[in-house]
C-alpha cells in the first residue's frame, strides 16, 4: 500500500537545513545547541510519526524528480528503510546530547556540529532511498561529509586516517557506481522498492560483475574483511564520531546496502538460483572469526572496539547471506542491536577518557569504583554482544542460528557459538578488571562522568535491556522488522 | 628531437604521397571545382553582383561573411598586440632602425607612386584585379615605408590621434553598417539588393566595404608595425 | 601539368608543406620555427589556388576580351582570406617572440625549456 | 506579434564584433567604462541568444542564408539544438566579465584596458560563429578569430613566461588550424562546395577515398588539437595556467569546447556522408578519451600549483566528452554534449574562485594556500562547491553526465570504458580532495594568508552565482538533456535513448 | 613553353623553400623566404590568378617581410649552432 506522503523527503531535510543553521551560527555557542537539538527532536517525533502507518503497511512514497524514466531521486520509506531511520534518528539525538557536553572547548566546533548533522541527513537519506540512484547520492555524500568530522583533529595522525578513509570509500563509492550504471542497462531500472529487478536471463557474467562490484562497494563501508582497512585508523576522530560512525553512520549504511542489494536488486530467488551468497557467507563468518580473534589482542580501547565492530558488522551480512526469514530477521534487528550496544561502549569510552584520560585496557583496573554507573552501562553492553539470554544480541544470534539450520548450513550455528565465546574473551576482562582489581594510584572515590556524558549512556544501555526482554512488543523494533522481512520474502515470517 | 621530426616529416610526406594520387588533376575543366558552385558565378556573378571581377564579387557578396569575419581576424591581430604587455620603454627604443641613405631615397622617390597604384587597385577593383584588400595591403607596406624614412614620430603624425582608433575599426564596422543597410534593403544580413534601380545603392555598398577594407586593413598593419618597433 | 601521370605541382606543394613541417618540428630557433609555419601555409594556399586552375584559363574577370574557360573564384577568394589570417597570426607570433627575447635572452627552444 | 527570432542569427555574431570594434574607440576616451561596455555587448548577446534558443526549442533546427544566397551558393548558418550551448557561453561571459573587472584595474595600465576587453568579445563572437555556421571555410575564419585572440590572452598576464607560453599554444594551435584549412580545401576540391550539408551530400561513392580519408584525418586531428586531447594536449596546461585567472577560466571552460564542436560537425559531415569507415574512428576516438581522462587527472594529481591543477582537469573532462561522443552511443553522446556546458560552467567557477583566492593572497600553490578556507570561508565555499560538481557527484550536473556516459558504454557493450570511466573519476576525486584539504583542514603557514580577507564583491558577487549555478544546473536534472538530445540523435547511427 | 616555365618557376620554389630551411643568418632567412613569396606570386600570375599574386606580392612577402625584419633586429641575427 503505497501512499504519496512528503515525510520521507523531509527527514533528511531537517538535518540538512539544521546543518546549514549551524554553519550560520558560527562561534555563537547557544544557537548551535539549539538547533542541534531541536532538529533532532524534530527530525524524531517525524519519523516516530510515520511508525504506525508503517507497522499497518503503509509505504510512503515520495519522488523528487526523475531525469528520464527509471532515473531520479525519490524516496520511499518501507519498513526496512523505517527501522533503519529510527535506529539513526534515536542515536542522532542522543548523540548530539552526548557530544554537547564531549566537544565542551574543541575548537571548530561548528564546523563538528554541522558536518554531524549533515551526516545523519546523509544516513536517513540512504534509509529513505527509493532507487539505487539515490542511494548512492546520499551514499557518497555520506562519505564527503565523515570525512570533516574524521580528520577534525587536524594532526597529521588524523590527516593521514582521514585520507585512508577517503581512498577506501571512493574506491567502494566508484563500484556501487559500477554496479548501479550496469545494473540499470541490465533491468532497466534502479528501483528497490521489489523483491530484486535483475532479470534472470541477464547473463551470468553481467550478473556476476554486478554482484561483486555492489558487494565490494557497499562491503567497504561495512568494513567486510578484507576491506576494513580504514576502520581501524578511522579512531582518530572525536569518540561522538567514532560513536556515530560505527553505529549508525558509515558501517550501518554499508551494511545496509549490502541487505538492500541481496533483497532489492537481486532478491532472494534470483540469488538462491545463481549461488552468489555462499562465498559472501563464508566471508562473513570469516570476518566475525577474525575480527574477533583481532579484538583479542588490542590493548587500546577504541582500536579493541573498532574489530569488535568488524566483526559484529558481519553478522548482518552473513544474515542477509543466508537467505532465509529467520536470518534475514536476525540481520535486520541486529541493526539495531549492535548500533545500541556499540554507541554505549564508544560513550562509555570517551567519558573515560575525558574524565581520566585513560584509553587503554590495561590502564582500566578500578575504573568500575570511580564510575560505577557508566560500567555497568558497559557491562550491559558486553553482556548484549556476549549473547547472554535476554540481552539484545542472543535474539540476533537466536534468529541467526535458525536460520542458519533453515538454510541447511548449519556450520554456522558453530561460528555464532565461536564468536560468542571470543566476544567473552575480550570483554569480560575488561569488566573484570573495572570491578575486581585495584587501580595502582589507589582509591580515588567516585569520579563520575558529568551529566551530559552520563545520560546518553543511560538511556542507550536501558534500550539494549529493553530490546532484549521486549522482543514480542508490538510497536518494538521486532514488529518493524517483521513487516520488513514479510516483504522481502513475500511470506509472513514465523515466530517461533 | 631530429629523428623524430624527420620521421614526422616521412610519415606526412608518404600521406600526401598516397591522399594526392586521387586527386582530380587540377588543369581539367570537368573537375568538381568547376562545375557546382564554381560555375554559377562564373554564369551568373556579373549580373547578380555587377561586378566583373568574380574574385571580388566571391569576396564581398557571396561570401561577404567571411570577409567580414577576416577583417575582424585582423583587428584581432592588432588588438592582441595592443594588449601585450609592453617590452620595453619607449624611451629605450631607438627612434628608427638605421637605414642606409639608398633606401630612403627610393623610398621617398617611390612612396607617392606606391600610393598612387593603392589607390587605382581599390577603385578599378570591381573590374580588374585588386580591390580593397590589395589596397589595404599596399597601404600598410606604405605605412610601413614611410615609418622607416620619417621615423617613428614622423610616421605616427600620418595618422592623426584622435581618428587613429577610429580608422582601426572602419572596417569591422563599415562591414556591421552595411550589412545592417542589406538587412534593411532586402531582409538578409548582408544582402546586396538586386533590383534594378537600387544599382546604385549596390555599387555604393560594395564601395564601401572597399574603402574600408583598404583604409583599415592599411592602418592596421601601419599600426601593427608600429607597435612592434616601439 | 602531369608528365607521367604525376601531378607536378601538387608533388610540388606536397614538398613545400613537408619543408614547411620540418622546419618547424626540427629547428630550435623561433623564428625559424615561424618561418617553417608560414612555408606550411603557403603551401596549402598553393595547392588551393592550383586546385581552381583550369587548362588554358583567363583570371576570373568578365571584362571584354575575356574567353571562358575561366579560373575558379571561389579558391582565390579564400586564398586571399587566409593570407590576411596568416599575417595577423605571424605578426602575433612576432610580438611574443620579441617579448621572450626581452626575458630570455634567447630564442632557442631547447635553451627556453631550461630556463624556469 | 511574434518576433521573428531566426532574423536575428548573425547578429548574435555580430553585435559582439561589433561590440569589439568600439571597445578601443571608447578606450582612448575613457578607459575605465571599456568594462561596462564590454559587459552590455555580452548582455544584449546574451538577450540574442536566449531568442535564437527559445526558437530551436520551438520550430527545431533552423538556417540562414547570408546575403540571401540559399544553399551552396553563399554561406548559410545552422542553429540547432547542439549549437544552442551558445546561450550558456555567452552567461557565461556575464559573471567572467565583470570579475575581471577587479583583476584589470590592478594588473594592467589603462592603456590596454580597451585591448584586453576587445579580445574578451572577440573570443566570444568567434566561438558564437563557430558554433553556428553551416559553411567550412567559414569555420575555419570564425576558429582563427577565437584562437588568435585566445594566444593573445594567455600573453596579457605577464611578460616573459606568459609570452612563451602563448607562442607555444600559438605554434600548435596554428598548425592545427592549418590542418582544418587543408582538410577544408581538399573538401572543396573533392566536392566543388564549402557547404557542410552540401558536401556531406556530394561525397558520393564515386569520390576517391584516399584523399577523403586524409581530409577527415586532417580536420579531426586539428580538432582534437583545439579540444587538448591527450596526447596532443601538450600546449594546454602552461597556457591555461600561466594565463590571468578570468582568461583561464575563457579559455578553459570554453574555448577547447571548439575543439569539441568542430569535431560534432565534422563526424556529422562524415556520418551523412557515408564516406570513411567511422565504427573504427569512434573506437579510437573513446580509446582517446579514455586515455586523456586517466592521464589527465593522473598528471593533476601530483601539481602544486593550483591552476596548473585545474588545466590537468580539463584535459580529463574534455577526456570524458571525447569518449562520450566516441561510444556512439545515443546515451552517452547525449551526456557529453550536456558535458559541454556542464564543464564549462564547472571550470568557470574553479578558475574564478582559484583567482579570487590568488588574487587576495599572492599565493598560487596549494601547499601556500593551506588553510585559506578561514580567512576566505566564502570563496573556499564556492571553490569546494565547484569541486564537488566536477567529481561529479550526485546531485550535481557533472553525475548525471557521467553516469550518462557510462550508461552509454554497458549499452554499446563496451564496458571497459565503463570501468575507465568510473576510475578516472575517482582519481579525479583524488587531487579535488586534496585540494578541499588543503584549504580546509591545513594550518595556514603565511601570515598573509591567514590575515587575507573576502575578495570584493565585484568578484564576489559573480562567485556567487556561478556556485549557485552549479546546484541549480544539476536540480535541472535531465532537461538540458532532454534538450540536446533531438540534435544528438541526428548524428548517430542509432535513434534516440 | 609554359610547361617550361612552370617547372622552372616550382623548381625555384623548392629550391628557395631550402634555400629558408637551410640559412643560418636569420637575415638571409628571412629575405629569402620573401624571395620564395615573390616566386609563389609570379606563379600565380601567370596561371590565371592576379588577385592572389598582388596580395600575396604585398601581404606574404612585403608585410610579412618587415615584420619579420623589425623581428630580427629586436631579437639577435645569428641561428645558434
């Protein structure tokens, strides 16, 4: 059911002209806060305004122009592109709490504030994208406006991540370009508002070409080994950024371009006839193993959390690989789940290092004393990304291992139960030496992060313990992504 | 950088080697060139132009444009040399290159004839050879003459100042009036009427352009020399 | 003229034009280098005027006593258009050569790449 | 009353040459309105072709007979829908002319103020003619008008350098002048007409097809000498830099689109004519294309000198029209006629803004002009809008363009252009990313760059719109090529998209 | 005897043409090339083009000539090497 509605279009808008606001605004502190925040506000109630609809099955549509016949910008919230928006939309406005009090005394900082809005503009663009068309446009937006924000220390440290950064993005932005031009002398069109456009009789080779020039493209951003190179460096940037960019931002839109090619432009039947996925899985649970098995050894906190990230971000693809609802489910709610989880730690981190300076994990002993409240916010999170039952990330490995067996491949049930145990591995001995061990400068009393940091990291770890215990609560992320998954696969997905 | 360009030279020379063996030979009569657009003007030129000479009636009827265009190249010529920077100062320069005493005196035994002939190319033009172009070229060796004997000051004073810009555009802007006038005679840019009683009004059109070609094309190259030796 | 099925004065032209090329690819001094251009263009103005020719022909002027055949007007015309564009240009080309001169000192190309 | 817009075609050659003609007039008595003057003529060419546009949009394509000789027999002008990028050159002119304002009261004497401006609208009128006349000899006299004055230009700046640069693009560009001229002659003595239609329809079966061939090479090669396609591009890059930054962005944005439009004429000739085998002719061609765009922006990769960085630019851009036009493909020769315009009005806007930046600080390396974003935040605006439109990137113009070419090579099967195509851009995106860096996120290492304040606004002001412009074109979205394409699809072998 | 003529008259061009290519003494260059001009207009006098001989007798090798001339004498004489 579609219906021709303007919101979809204005939600990337708001952040748009908030940015434009903020640039206006210049060194005058409050105004910046003002819009930041209110266009975040805004910019929520308006995609939480369009969640009932969506949860009835209304698609809103909205074409902005077309240049020629199956070529233009348009947007269309289904409700994949919802769960996405709302997940982003919820972290902008956190985020931007957060930040108001991290960036206290940063120089440029509306500069920070602008390009950070223009990229959640970019991210609920990419979420609203009708076409691949306009997928890519805010795609490689997306990549020009992180780079500010990645590079804003302007050390030659940050210079050099941020041109990193840069050659692997473009390098990706030119294959989704590839992959786009192809895909739309072979179908036609560029819509992903079907279950997959490719015709079948398209030919092997073109198909083929087309698969792995999109996968590679959006694979780069969703930091798929051996693409990740840029993550890693990436950590340089301001820990909001860091935040943003891992959890919803940049390795989100990759991931979720990756979804988007496997159930729009190929669909689900096309790729299960022509095998395509299989590598693609085998790369995926490759990338979970190793990316973990990296976390392992790295004793800087951001750089342990950037292969954490690696390695959670390809849980959504092997899902989407698999194939089947209950994997396709897992995939999409771990969106969520992982966006939640992650943003708690990187707040959890940057208040540590903004309140003690520490930014290592050997530096951590004791840490649990002096800010009881922003561990167990941590702890919640590794909690969630352990699996521990009802915490966020045993519904995705749940869903995932089913549907692993739906697709007859259950070697990868093996894989989650490997993954789970490295996630323990790395992040309880943090949790261990934050509550059990000593610091060696002694007791130094409670020295909580200040309010700003605190409650951002609050509500981000109440909502991965909700979203564990509330998983069959209409109106919850699981009912979105239920819908979302009925479409792809045009079956209504049991739950078990 | 001398092997290269002589294998340049070989590779150019064996092409027009090859392109003119299918040539049409050029002395014979039937030749395309003769035959198309070639043969109207010789039929007709005379009377759709009255002029009897056919290279003139091409050059300022039947593709006038062009003409036009050229003159507008020269004045791009002069313009262009204006606009550079200047090499030196004036006051460096020498007020004329030395000239042995021979050639001053044919130049001044010959300049009143040279102006003379100048002068009968561009009125009897339209039926012999000559015209404005070929006016305007002897003025300019003229100017150019008469500025190796009479100096640069000397030469600079044929010219008065305040006309000088004026005369430099006469003929870009003696062809705009015309065909404005053409424009206004007959409906086309540039169109020269035929009928029988604007004769005249033709043959002063085509006088003209003539004029102009001759006195600005002259000018022009006084000036270009001018500039050139300041 | 054809003395055994060549065309003398198209060979003659095709020499010119090549002359022409050489001196302007393979001599360093500038105004050598001009020279060769004007040689390459005289040569092309040749070969148009040649190509308007005709056997036996009078010059396109229809005054009494004139007997047709007649040369081709349209190739003088355009010769005489070129000519006056060749002259603008090397008169250009002039001016900037004495201005490189004034800097340079020199007029040999491969003693101006050298220089910054 | 309906104006008969077809009347006033010459004019718009016209009144600008005319225009030109005065400007020296009106400098002898007072320099400082040559300017303005120069600025009305443009306006009321400006007012022409937006008329003679208007037509062709209406009626289609139109002719004109000079003097009222029809056909072969005088000289006709054709407008079409391709020659109607007329209009945006000629806007084009309106922002260069007034920002140039600034740049020649202090860089030149009064007395070469009338000079300078006549030269800008004899630039102007010679492409303007250029682009609409039908006849051959013809253009070659409009081709020689443009480029003389364009040598002229690039000489105006400076003395010693300047003057060297401009004798070398003299040098090349007279020869590849010669060549139009030899090819036009050879034409003429195959055909016995100048006419382009007219010898398109006389170059039957029965014309020898060596000096045909030797013809076609002839023009080609001197249009790809204007258009500064790799390899023979070796004139552009000193000229383009060396030259004062409004004539670079003259001389860049548009007058090697002469090259390119010479090159549509001659393969529309050539294709109505049937007379040289052009399947193989467009392969080279989009090999040539594809050439020039990597090693263009490969080469700007590693410049310094901000200009000399946008010269290197415009070879791989013009790189992507050749290679459009080269596909034969009905999409991607309607993308690179958009190019056209789409560059010019791109690189209009780099050049302006890197003379803007130039003249506030005397600096003209990027590693000089390190963080001039701050003192300069408008025009680091406008340079970093001009850069996201030349890589290309949704939703500027340049994508649509691009992606347009590209479509048109999966659609000719030729996907290895493709793949050029997508990987030159992204080298492209390379040296602009450098650049954004350099003058945003590097700390000034000059004083006077760090203290450097706002261009005025005579420069300020046309900045500003031609930034605007390159959004705007680009939410214009598909109707520039919606407009050319009738005109394109006349020259391929194939209907329309 | 016009055949005659002519291939003297082209022989003389060609010879001239080098004569140009060949002269070190920019002078010398300069005047022979406006001797080639000169040989160039009696050719096309004679076959039937007068127009073209009287400008290229004034323009090609007249103006061309002095410019050239001025050229040389503002610059150096001497072809190096």
């Amino acid at each position: 059911m579609g219906v021709v509605d303007p919101r979809p279009l204005l939600a990337p808008l708001i952040s748009f002209a908030c940015a434009g606001l903020v640039f206006a605004a210049g060194r005058n502190a409050f105004w910046r806060r003002f819009w930041s925040l209110s266009a975040a506000a805004v910019k929520l109630a308006l995609v939480l305004s369009m969640l009932p609809g969506t949860l009835r099955g209304v698609v809103y549509t909205f074409d902005v122009v077309a240049f020629t016949p199956g070529i233009g910008i348009a947007f269309r919230a289904d409700a994949y592109g919802m769960f996405f928006a709302l997940v982003s939309s919820t972290l902008w406005t956190l985020t931007t709490i957060y930040a108001i009090g991290y960036m206290r005394g940063e120089p440029d900082r509306s500069r920070f504030f602008g390009f950070f809005a223009l990229c959640v503009s970019t991210t609920v663009g990419v979420a609203f994208a009708e076409n691949l068309l306009t997928f890519f446009l805010f795609y490689e937006t997306l990549t020009i406006c992180t780079y500010p924000l990645v590079v804003h220390a302007e050390t030659p440290e940050a210079l050099r991540a941020g041109r990193v950064y840069l050659t692997y993005t473009l390098i990706g932005g030119g294959f989704v370009l590839l992959g786009s031009v192809m895909a739309f002398d072979a179908a036609g069109t560029l819509t992903l508002a079907q279950p997959g456009i490719l015709p079948a009789d398209a030919g092997g080779a073109t198909l083929a070409t087309i698969f792995a020039a999109l996968i590679v493209g959006f694979g780069v951003k969703a930091a798929i080994m051996p693409l990740h190179g840029w993550l890693p460096l990436a950590m340089v940037a301001p820990t909001p950024v860091s935040a943003l960019l891992h959890a919803v931002a940049v390795v989100k839109v990759g991931a979720f371009g990756v979804t988007r090619v496997i159930y729009n432009v190929f669909g689900v039947e096309l790729l299960q006839d022509l095998g395509f996925a299989t590598p693609l899985a085998w790369l995926a649970a490759f990338t979970i193993l190793a990316g973990s098995a990296i976390a392992l050894t790295q004793d800087h906190l951001k750089r342990r959390l950037a292969y954490s990230t690696i390695s959670q971000l390809s849980y959504i693809v092997l899902g989407a690989a698999l194939l089947t609802p209950f994997a396709a489910t897992a995939a999409i709610l771990h969106v969520a789940h992982q966006a939640f989880a992650k943003i708690t730690m990187f707040f959890v981190v940057g208040a540590i290092q903004r309140t003690t300076g520490k930014t290592r994990v050997s530096e951590l002993a004791g840490i649990g004393a002096r800010m009881p409240w922003s561990m167990a916010a941590f702890t919640i999170a590794a909690l969630s990304f352990v699996g521990v039952p009802l915490f966020a990330g045993f519904v995705t490995k749940w869903y995932l291992s089913l549907g692993a067996l739906q697709a007859g491949a259950g070697v990868f049930v093996g894989v989650m139960l490997v993954s789970s145990l490295l996630n323990a591995a790395y992040w309880f001995p943090i949790v261990h030496l934050a509550y059990f061990r000593r610091a060696d400068g002694g007791d130094e009393g409670v020295h909580e992060a200040p309010p700003l940091l605190l409650v951002p990291i609050l509500i981000c770890a109440a909502y991965v313990l909700l979203l564990g215990l509330t998983t069959q609560v209409p109106g919850m992320p699981f009912s979105v992504a239920q819908v979302a998954v009925e479409r792809a696969f045009a079956v209504p997905a049991v739950v078990p | 950088m001398k092997g290269w360009a002589l294998a340049l030279v070989v590779v150019v020379a064996a092409t027009l080697a090859i392109g003119v063996q299918g040539l049409p030979t050029h002395d014979a009569p039937e030749a395309p060139i003769h035959d198309h657009v070639g043969a109207r003007y010789v039929e007709r030129g005379v009377e759709e132009t009255g002029m009897r000479n056919l290279v003139g009636a091409v050059l300022l009827n039947y593709r006038g444009f062009d003409t036009m265009v050229e003159v507008v190249v020269i004045f791009t010529a002069l313009a262009a040399v204006l606009a550079l920077p200047r090499a030196g100062s004036v006051a460096d320069a020498p007020e004329a290159l030395p000239v042995s005493p021979v050639v001053l005196f044919v130049v001044r035994l010959l300049a009143p004839f040279i102006a003379l002939f100048a002068i009968a190319l561009l009125f009897r033009g339209h039926v012999s050879p000559g015209g404005g172009f070929q006016a305007g070229a002897l003025f300019g060796a003229l100017f150019v003459a008469l500025g190796l004997v009479l100096g640069r000051r000397g030469a600079a004073r044929l010219v008065p100042e305040r006309a000088r810009p004026w005369l430099q555009a006469a003929a870009p802007l003696t062809f705009a009036a015309v065909a404005a006038l053409g424009w206004a005679l007959t409906g086309s840019f540039l169109g020269f009427p035929q009928a029988p009683e604007l004769h005249a009004v033709r043959e002063a059109m085509a006088l003209a352009l003539e004029v102009a070609i001759a006195v600005g094309g002259g000018v022009i190259l006084g000036s270009l020399f001018q500039t050139m030796e300041a | 003229m054809a003395p055994f099925g060549v065309d003398l004065d198209y060979v003659a032209v095709a020499a010119l034009f090549c002359i022409g090329l050489y001196m302007l690819v393979a001599k360093s001094n500038l105004l050598k280098k001009l020279l060769g251009l004007n040689v390459m263009e005289t040569s092309v103005f040749a070969f148009i005027v040649t190509s308007g020719m005709v056997e036996g022909g009078d010059p396109p002027l229809l005054v009494a006593g004139a007997q047709p055949p007649f040369a081709s007007p349209i190739p003088q015309a355009m010769v005489l258009t070129g000519i006056v564009v060749v002259v603008s240009v090397t008169a250009v080309a002039l001016s900037l050569i004495v201005q490189i001169y004034a800097h340079y000192g020199t007029l040999e190309v491969d003693e101006l790449k050298e220089r910054p | 009353m309906s104006v008969a817009w077809e009347q006033l075609l010459p004019w718009a050659v016209a009144l600008p040459f005319v225009g030109a003609a005065l400007t020296p007039v009106l400098a002898a008595r007072s320099p400082r309105w040559t300017g303005p003057w120069a600025w009305g003529v443009v306006l009321a060419t400006v007012a022409v072709t937006v008329g003679l546009v208007a037509h062709v949009a209406e009626a289609g394509a139109f002719t004109y007979a000079i003097g009222g000789w029809s056909g072969a027999y005088g000289i006709e002008l054709r407008f079409d829908r391709f020659a109607a990028w007329v209009l945006p050159l000629s806007l084009l002119f309106a922002v260069i002319v007034p920002f140039s304002w600034r740049y020649v009261v202090v860089s030149l004497e009064p007395a070469r103020w009338g000079a300078f401006y006549a030269l800008l609208l004899l630039v102007m009128g010679g492409m303007i003619g250029f682009s609409i006349t039908g006849d051959l000899f013809n253009l070659f006299v409009f081709m020689e008008v443009t480029s003389l004055s364009s040598y002229a230009l690039v000489a105006v700046g400076g003395r010693g350098v300047a003057a060297w640069a401009a004798l070398k693009y003299l040098f090349l560009g007279a020869v590849a002048s010669l060549l139009a001229l030899l090819g036009t002659a050879l034409l003429f003595v195959l055909t016995g007409s100048l006419n382009l239609a007219d010898v398109a329809a006389r170059l039957g079966p029965d014309v020898a097809r060596g000096p045909v061939l030797i013809a076609f090479a002839a023009l080609v090669t001197s249009f790809l000498v204007k258009a500064a396609v790799f390899p023979l591009h070796v004139w552009l890059p000193d000229a383009h830099a060396i030259a004062p930054s409004p004539v670079s962005a003259v001389l860049s944005g548009l007058v090697v689109k002469t090259g390119i439009v010479g090159l549509v004429r001659v393969v529309q000739l050539f294709h109505a004519a049937d007379a040289v085998p052009l399947a193989g002719f467009h392969l080279a061609l989009a090999w040539l294309g594809a050439v020039s765009i990597v090693m263009g922006a490969f080469l700007a990769i590693f410049q310094d000198d901000l200009k000399l960085m946008l010269a290197y630019s415009t070879i791989s851009n013009v790189g992507y029209i050749v290679l459009g036009f080269g596909l034969a493909a009905p999409y991607a020769a309607v993308g690179a006629s958009v190019h056209v315009v789409n560059h010019a009005l791109i690189k209009t806007t780099l050049f302006l803004a890197a003379g803007a930046l130039i003249h506030q600080t005397g600096f003209r390396t990027l590693s000089d002009l390190r963080g001039v974003a701050r003192a300069m935040p408008q025009t680091a605006a406008v340079m970093a809008i001009g850069a996201v439109s030349i890589v290309g990137l949704p939703p500027t113009a340049g994508f649509l363009c691009k992606w347009y070419i590209a479509l048109g090579a999966f659609e000719a099967d030729r996907a290895p252009f493709g793949f050029a195509l997508v990987f030159g851009a992204l080298f492209i995106f390379v040296y602009y990313i450098r650049m954004v860096n350099a003058l945003y996120f590097q700390a000034p290492v000059h004083a006077r760059v760090a203290e450097a304040t706002e261009v005025p606004w005579s420069m300020r002001a046309p900045l500003l719109l031609l930034a605007a412009s390159c959004l705007v074109l680009g939410l214009l979205g598909g109707a520039p090529l919606a407009f050319v394409e009738p005109a394109v699809a006349g020259v391929l072998p194939v209907g329309g998209p | 005897m016009s055949d005659l003529f002519d291939a003297v008259m082209l022989a003389l061009l060609l010879a001239t043409a080098l004569a140009v290519a060949r002269a070190r003494d920019l002078v010398a260059a300069v005047v022979l090339f406006s001797m080639y001009g000169l040989t160039l207009c009696l050719v096309w006098q004679h076959r039937g083009a007068p127009d073209v001989a009287i400008t290229e007798a004034a323009v090609g090798a007249g103006v061309t000539t002095v410019l050239f001339l001025i050229a040389v004498a503002r610059t150096r004489r001497e072809e190096r090497r």
